[in-house]
C-alpha cells in the first residue's frame, strides 16, 4: 500500500453492497487509470476495518491494521486530497454487536461489547467502542462543504424512463406527527463566539442538591463559531409517543422516523422511548425479568425477541403485547420485522421518501399498503416531510416525465452541525441545570432539565460557514437557478446564520438572488417549482442537507444512489461521494442467496469521472482529462443502452453493467482524437471486449440463481469475494 503522499486516487473500502461492487469495479478502474498514469489505492473505513483499528492491543501482529480513517482525515486536509467515498455503516448498537460477533467468530480476540460498564477497562473498551458508533467516519473526511446534484445524463434518463410513483389521494390519513413543545426545536438557544470567549469551554450540570458534574471539559471554541445548546424533555417525549398511539385511527399503520446512525447519541435513546412505550404493559409487568435478561429498549424488539428466545412465557406474552397495539410498519412483512425491531433498520430520510414515493402508503404485517402515521418527535426538520405530504394530497404525485431537479449545497464541513452523534450529546443523569461555561467564564447556553432528558449542543465555524455562502453563490451563478437558503427565522439556530448570511450575500451584490425561507416554506417553492420544469437550489444545513439529498432524488429519480456529490475540501483537494447505502443490506442478502447483485454502481462511475477530472485539472495531466470525459461517456452509455442492474435473479446484474461500462469507455477512449497514443491502447482493449460479448455475459449469467459465500458480512474473505464478484474468465484476462 502506497503513501497517501504518493496516491492520486484514494477509494475507500466500505461495507455491504458497495463493497461487493467495488470487487467487480476497482479492478478495472485501476487498469484504465495506470494508462494515464494515475495510481489508485484504498483506504479501509469499514466498520470491520474500524473495529480492528481500534482494538491492537487485543490482537495478533498479523491481525492488526493501521487506523486508515485517522490517516484519511489528514489527508483531506491537504490541496493533494482525491477521494472516492462509497457509502459505510454507520453503525448502530446491535450492527456494531453483529461485526464484534463476526470478527471474534474469525479468530479476533476482541473485547464484548459492555452493555453497563463498571470496571475502568470496560469503561475504556466501551468508550472506544462508543467512538465506532454511528456517523464516525463523514465528519472525520468532510472538510468542506457539499455540493450535490443529479448529473445531466442521470436526469434525462429519468425523465425518459419514469419509475413507479404512488399515487396520491386526497382523502389520504398518511400524516406527520411531532412533539408540540418540550423538544429540541422549542428549548434551543444559540449565539456566537467572541473573542475574548474563544477557547475551552466546559459544559457542567448542576445537581438540585447542589452536586456538580463536569459532563464535557476543553470543548474548544474559536471566535466567530455559532454554538448551539437544547433539551427534549423526555417525559413530554412519552406523553407525547402515548398520545399519538392511543390516536391512531383504524387501518393506519404506526412508523417512527429517525436517525439512530448518524444521531448516534439522541436517536437510540429516543428510539428506545418508542420501544418501551409501545410495548408499556409488557415492561410493566416484567421489568425485573427485562432487566435481568440485559434488555436495553434502546436496541429494540429485535434485541427483546433474541435475549427472551428461551422463556416460553415472556415471547406469548410478547406477541400478545404487539397484537394488542396498533399495526406498524413493517422493515420486512414476511419476516416480522417491524419499525421498532432495529433502531439503524428505519432511517428518516431512506424512509419518509420511501412512504411518500410510495403515495403515502406504508407496508404493514399483513403484507398490504396502508395509509402511515409517522411519528418525527423533534419539530426542526419535521415540517418538511409534513409540507410535501400535504402538497402531494393537494397536486397528485410528481409526474417525472417533466420534473424540474433540487440541487443541494449543504453546510457541514468541519463538523458543522453534527446534531445529537458527538461528545457534546448527554442523557441527563439527575434533575438540575447545564450551563455551558466558555473559557472566560461566561455562561452561553443554561437549561433546568429532569433525570432523563436528552441535551445537546453543536457548532458550525465561521470558515466553513463562509466557504458554504460562497459554494452557493458560486452554484447559482453557474446555473441561474433558483436559489433558496433552508433556515427558519423562528428557530434560534437559523435566526443567528441568517445574521452571518445576509452580509455575507450584500457584500458580494447578489442578495437579490437568493430567498431566505423556513424549511416548510421552502419545501412548498421548491415542489411548486420543480412541478412546473424548473430547477432550484437548496441551500442548507448539515442534517437537511443529508434529508433534501434523499428526499428529491427518490422522487425525481427513483433513488439516491445515482447522486453526483462533491466535497470542495477547505484546503484546495477534492471529495466524491457516491450516493447513499440505505438499500445495501437487502441487497446483500440478495447475493448471498441467489448469486445477484442488483446495487447500481450509476453514482460510482459519476464520482470517478468528477474524481479524475478534478486530478487531471490539479496536476496538469492531460491523458487524465481525456481519460475522464471517456468516463462520461461511458456514464451516458450505460444509461443510453439500458445496462443498468435489474432486480431480479436470471437478469443483468450490477457485475454486467461493470462489463458494459468497461466496454463503452474502452469505446470512447479509442473514438476520441484528443490522444492518439491513448486510443491506440485502448483499441486492442475495446475489440476485446466487443468479440467477447457473449461469452463473458454467459459467464456472468451462469453463477446466478445459486447460493453465494463470501465469507462474512461485515468482513468478507477476499478471495471469496474476488471470485463470487469477478467470475468471467474471459472478462478478468482482458483486465489481467
């Protein structure tokens, strides 16, 4: 493995169905790459990889492995950063567990996860564990800002080959529901940082009886950082999740919306909240037991179901509890798995596009669609879900045919925003007040909470904020599109930005093209918009913009997979994202059982043909940019001729559509006049691959409709992997 400092191209090796894909890909990559002279070598920031880096001290020198994630986070950090980012787990508790369970099944001698750590080694071990958990590795690599779109070529086949969408009624009982008061929205304040509070800030909790604790010292704040500070009441929560249940109406299903993954601090808490009020009786009546049998309502009914496997009485009276409630959404009909059985299993912005895609409609335990209650308890970004369901009952569903597109530019670089998933996240252990204390002793932020309650604080610096404003001037001058910053003057977060945001656009003289707008006002201009064919550019936040990039591209495309998404990082190098991983474990499965791969790689060719153009424009490399139009090409070829993955064993699969892009930019490389030096290389390649259509797609068609072993879920065996992923003989000597 080469030094960063000598790469110019850096994949990351992932997890699940991305990572399969990247066994079939990468191979191929790197041949056309080294024809210009580019290397390209990985990173390992899989959630496996992660865990083993972690924990050296436990393993063997053959199994330990470098922290490739903390190198990468330098790296980004400097103009020579190019890298490829496929989607990674962010791991809840119970897949965190599983890749434990998996890697100790290998022969890793890796510690339990502590589920109530006492001892200061399980302490130590939970604490590492704690830092794999959830959104771990995107504020680690995004130093910049995001600028994410449908690439042209995407967005014209989608408007030439609509995919399904629900259809809408008005008379639909589909609904939003969120906390009136009490939740994170109602008790935020915010402010920004002087100069003479710059520093280490700590953030202290004082007892009703006086005690103090220290929950986070040498929190550091530069001049200019927006922080943020609030609480959910969790007992207005439980009220409020009580209600809202005992209110269902007949024939709708129950769903709750969250992001248990990158909210990895909040969200499993408020998840468990669900759990437990769902199933209120059940814990009443058994609580000892529960409790003795390590339930933790956090992970779920699932983790429930496995830790009362061998107890007869409590799994009937279980299954009696759920009859007695109302129905729920369900992960997987067939399999029982429902909204509450894993708190990564439903995540909002997968899942509320899904239901709204779906024309409100959400599958429930008998298997059918029906109308959803679903449940968002915090207000800040509820309301855009709410306005595009109401929209939707008002207009009917999007007609694809002839949508216009919403762009996104998102703030997040340095941990901007990063809500509810960092150190600064607490479930208050005793009634009291937190103050947030900056380093001269001033107090920003101060809160009477209850035992129970769930504070946090977050903050977005003044660089990055700056760099954010610039990227969408920059964006709306390339496109003249409409151009809308996401922020509510009611909300106190917002109402500060907007103070930085105005300035910043009357300084530059385009104040006159830029609309500042609430998130539910700005939901119903961008649909009104797009409706009518044209486009719009959300101008946001960091948890929005991880929303908006699902929620228009489901609609508008079918999926967010095929998203173009680039990281202008700070520092002059360049991060290309390649859509979302929601889908990849369903898609696994599916390989493992019937040998077909049905994730599209559409998004991966879109970030390498961004990746080696942005190298080509950095380095002066000429044979890189002729290299990378040929990957546009190929792009519009896959599209053209329809050679993306189907869904179904016995059909192409995303193997065969490696082939196919293989093949159209051998094509275009040799077509091009630009290099003749690289056209006659390529022409030998190109005639390969068209004389051995037939065989290399029979190979690839022979291996489906069988099981497939690839040696692990979370840490597959290579060579199991090379062979299930690459097997045409005759594709493989080509690319020898």
């Amino acid at each position: 493995m080469a030094n960063l400092s000598d790469t110019d191209i850096v994949y990351t090796t992932v997890d699940e169905a991305p990572e399969l894909a990247s066994a079939s890909l990468l191979p191929i990559v790197r041949f056309f790459a080294k024809a210009a002279d580019i290397t390209v070598d990985t990173r390992d920031i899989s959630l496996a990889g992660r865990i083993i880096a972690t924990f050296p001290d436990y393993l063997t020198d053959a199994q330990k492995q470098d922290d490739d994630l903390a190198a990468l986070g330098e790296w980004v950090k400097t103009p020579e950063a190019n890298v490829i980012k496929l989607p990674n787990i962010s791991a809840s508790v119970p897949q965190l567990v599983a890749a434990v369970t998996e890697l100790q099944s290998k022969g890793y001698a890796l510690p339990d996860y502590p589920e109530d750590p006492k001892t200061d080694e399980e302490k130590d071990v939970r604490a590492r564990y704690d830092s794999i958990k959830g959104s771990a590795v995107n504020p680690v690599l995004r130093e910049g800002n995001s600028d994410r779109r449908a690439a042209k070529a995407v967005k014209n086949y989608a408007m030439a080959n609509p995919h399904r969408m629900g259809n809408w009624s008005a008379d639909s009982k589909t609904h939003v529901a969120s906390m009136p008061a009490d939740d994170f929205y109602a008790n935020e304040t915010s402010t920004t940082v002087t100069a003479a509070q710059a520093g280490a800030a700590k953030i202290v909790l004082t007892g009703t009886d006086g005690s103090e604790t220290v929950l986070k010292d040498g929190v550091e704040l530069e001049e200019g950082t927006v922080v943020d500070a609030t609480f959910m009441s969790a007992a207005a929560l439980r009220s409020f999740l009580k209600g809202e249940i005992a209110s269902m109406q007949p024939g709708v299903l129950f769903s709750l919306h969250m992001k248990a993954t990158m909210m990895k601090v909040s969200d499993p808490i408020i998840f468990g909240h669900a759990v437990s009020v769902y199933l209120e009786d059940f814990f009443a009546r058994h609580g000892a037991a529960l409790d003795a049998l390590g339930v933790n309502p956090n992970s779920g009914i699932g983790d429930i179901e496995a830790r009362i496997a061998d107890n007869a009485e409590l799994k009937a009276d279980l299954a009696a509890a759920l009859a007695a409630r109302p129905p729920m959404y369900m992960v997987n009909s067939d399999k029982g798995i429902t909204n509450l059985h894993v708190p990564s299993d439903v995540i909002i912005d997968a899942s509320m596009p899904a239901v709204i895609r779906a024309g409100g409609k959400g599958w429930g335990p008998d298997g059918n669609e029906a109308d959803t209650k679903c449940v968002i308890p915090d207000r800040c970004y509820a309301s855009v879900y709410d306005e595009t369901i109401s929209y939707f009952k008002e207009t009917g569903a999007l007609d694809v045919t002839t949508s216009g597109t919403v762009q996104n530019v998102g703030l997040m670089a340095q941990k901007a925003e990063e809500y509810g998933s960092h150190p600064t996240t607490f479930e208050i252990p005793t009634a009291g007040t937190v103050r947030m204390i900056a380093a001269n002793g001033d107090v920003l932020h101060t809160h009477d909470v209850q035992a129970g309650d769930i504070w946090r604080s977050s903050t977005a610096r003044q660089a990055p904020i700056e760099d954010w404003v610039q990227l969408a001037i920059d964006r709306q001058a390339a496109t003249g599109a409409q151009a809308i910053f996401w922020l509510d003057a009611d909300r106190a977060h917002d109402a500060v930005l907007i103070e930085k945001v105005k300035p910043i656009l009357q300084a530059k003289g385009v104040a006159d093209k830029f609309q500042i707008l609430a998130p539910r006002e700005a939901t119903r201009l961008s649909l009104e918009t797009i409706r009518k064919g044209e486009d719009s550019i959300a101008i946001t936040g960091n948890v929005l913009r991880d929303y908006l990039t699902d929620l228009f591209p489901i609609l508008e495309l079918g999926t967010s997979a095929k998203m173009l998404s680039i990281v202008k990082l700070m520092q002059g190098g360049g991060l290309f994202e390649t859509g979302a991983g929601g889908s990849a474990p369903k898609h696994v499965q599916q390989l493992v059982e019937e040998n077909h791969l049905r994730w599209d790689s559409l998004g991966e060719f879109c970030a390498l043909g961004e990746s080696i153009s942005f190298l080509a424009d950095r380095k002066g490399n000429a044979k890189a940019a002729v290299l990378g139009k040929a990957v546009d090409a190929a792009t519009q070829g896959v599209l053209d001729n329809d050679r993306s993955p189907s869904r179904k064993v016995g059909q192409p699969d995303n193997r065969d559509s490696h082939y196919w892009f293989a093949r159209y930019w051998a094509e275009a490389l040799v077509a091009q006049t630009e290099d003749a030096e690289l056209a006659a290389y390529f022409a030998p390649v190109a005639q390969a691959l068209a004389d051995g259509e037939a065989t290399i797609v029979a190979e690839l068609a022979a291996v489906q409709g069988q099981p497939a072993d690839i040696g692990g879920y979370y840490k597959a065996v290579p060579e199991k992997l090379t062979a299930v992923m690459r097997p045409s003989a005759t594709l493989n000597s080509i690319f020898a």
